[in-house]
C-alpha cells in the first residue's frame, strides 16, 4: 500500500506542473479563440458599414468582407495553435502543402475565384444591372467569391460560376444610360406606307419619355411574304425602355385599327381549279 501512494505522489509531483502549465495554455487558447472568432465578425461587420458609408459598389460588399474574414481566421488558428506550443513554422509549411493539395484538387473553383476577382477589376457588371450572359439573363444580384448570382424578372435565381462568366460574351443592357427603341410593325401590301409611318411618329413624338434628339424615324425594312415590314426606331432612358415598348405596340395596334391600317398574319390562298368532267 506504501508503495502504490508512493507512485502516485510520484506521478502528482511529475505530472501536476505539466497539467497545470500546458492545462492553462490549453484554456487561454480556447478563450483566444473564442474571443477572436466574435471580434472577427464584429470586424467584418465594421467592414461591411464602413463600405456603406464610403458608398463603395454593392457587389465589393460580400467579395472583401469574406476575403477578411478567411484572412483573419487562419490567422486566429496559427496564433492559437502557437499558444499551445504548436511550431508554427511547421503548422504554416503544412498550412501551404495543404492548401498546395487542395488547389490541384479544386482548379475548377481556383478559376472561378480567379474569375471573380477579374471581374472586380475590370468591373464588366455591377450589382442592379440586367445581363445576359451564359445563355441566361437576369439582374446582378451580388457576385461572390465563386459565383455571381441573379435575379430574373419572374424572381428566379440563377447561379453563373465567375470562371465561365468572365471567359464569356456579356450583353449588358443597363451600363448606357440610353438605349434605342426598336418596334417592329407588319402592315398588308395594300395600305399606305406614307400614311402609316405619319402614324408611327406621331405616336412617337406624342410620347415623352421618347426623345426629341436624335429623333424617331420609320424605315421599311423588308417586303415580307404576308406583309410590308416598318421599324420605328426611337431613342429613350434605360430605364423607360420597356414601359416605352410595351407601351407604344398598345397605341399603335389601337390607331392603326382606328384608321383602317391592317396589321396581317400568315396565311395562305388557296386557289380550287374545277376539272372539267370527261
């Protein structure tokens, strides 16, 4: 019985310092850590306001608040793990052939990342334009690390990786301030050309959100197989383009059935030759 108290008063006076040095690192790293973690999103949160404030471009917002916010957290890990006598050196070195494995494994998603800060450089889109590319078109919602994500009209979302999107055609309809105003009429080979272009521009000028300068003109444009093709063409703030579109093809179907212009469709004469009886 000596013996066995002997050992463990031996084991205490061997082991107690040990415990109590490393058990009290081991509890200010994970206060650290705690600590750290809370300020850093309390950090990233001060980013995201500041940016506001300096009226910096919406979609930076995400981008550079999660660039900090990974920056800082390995950087929290590597001075935790230092308290806990962890070799830093070592931990970085196993920090870089670790990233090192996982960059061969994920070029996709590298490409992409690259792909987004590319477009935060050149600035090809922003947040609240609509887009088409990738054979998709919607608003620019927000671009992220890996992706840029829209908002269609009807409220779908749609998820463009950046890698593809800033290797490909971009059509952006919102960057000019103004855009032209193609509207498309058919009229029947029988009405008056001259007549239906005094139309057109009346109810062009009539309109105000369509300018005055450069002016509204009518072109024919083709002799089609069932009708003679107009095109007014007119110029109008980015913003009033649809309401300026809609809009007019409304009067212009009202006015031309006011005065007697036909707007045809597709169709077909067919011509029944009788044969003589024999």
């Amino acid at each position: 019985m000596d013996d066995v108290m002997t050992q463990l008063e031996e084991l205490q006076e061997a082991w107690l310092p040990m415990v109590m040095q490393y058990g009290s690192q081991v509890l200010l790293a994970i206060v650290t850590l705690l600590i750290g973690w809370w300020l850093i999103g309390r950090l990233v949160g001060g980013v995201h306001v500041l940016m506001e404030k300096r009226n910096i471009d919406r979609t930076l917002h995400g981008f550079i608040g999660a660039l900090v916010g990974i920056g800082l957290k390995v950087i929290l890990l590597v001075s935790v793990a230092g308290m806990v006598g962890v070799e830093t050196t070592s931990f970085i070195a196993l920090i870089g052939a670790a990233g090192l494995a996982i960059g061969l494994a994920l070029q996709g998603s590298l490409a992409n990342f690259a792909g987004g800060m590319l477009i935060l450089i050149v600035r090809p889109i922003r947040a609240g334009e609509y887009i088409e590319a990738q054979g998709v078109g919607g608003t620019v919602d927000s671009i992220q690390i890996f992706n840029t994500v829209l908002k269609t009209p009807d409220n779908k979302t749609i998820i463009i990786p950046n890698g593809a999107l800033s290797n490909g055609n971009i059509i952006n309809y919102s960057r000019q301030p103004t855009r032209r105003v193609d509207l498309n009429i058919g009229i029947d080979y029988g009405d008056d050309v001259k007549k239906a272009r005094e139309l057109l521009l009346e109810l062009a000028n009539a309109d105000e959100r369509v300018f005055k300068d450069p002016e509204a003109v009518v072109w024919l444009v083709s002799l089609g197989d069932n009708s003679v093709n107009l095109s007014l063409r007119m110029w109008a703030k980015t913003d009033d383009y649809w309401g300026v579109f809609w809009g007019l093809q409304e009067l212009v179907k009202e006015r031309f059935d006011q005065e007697g212009i036909t707007i045809p469709f597709p169709q077909r004469t067919v011509h029944m030759v009788a044969q003589a009886s024999q």
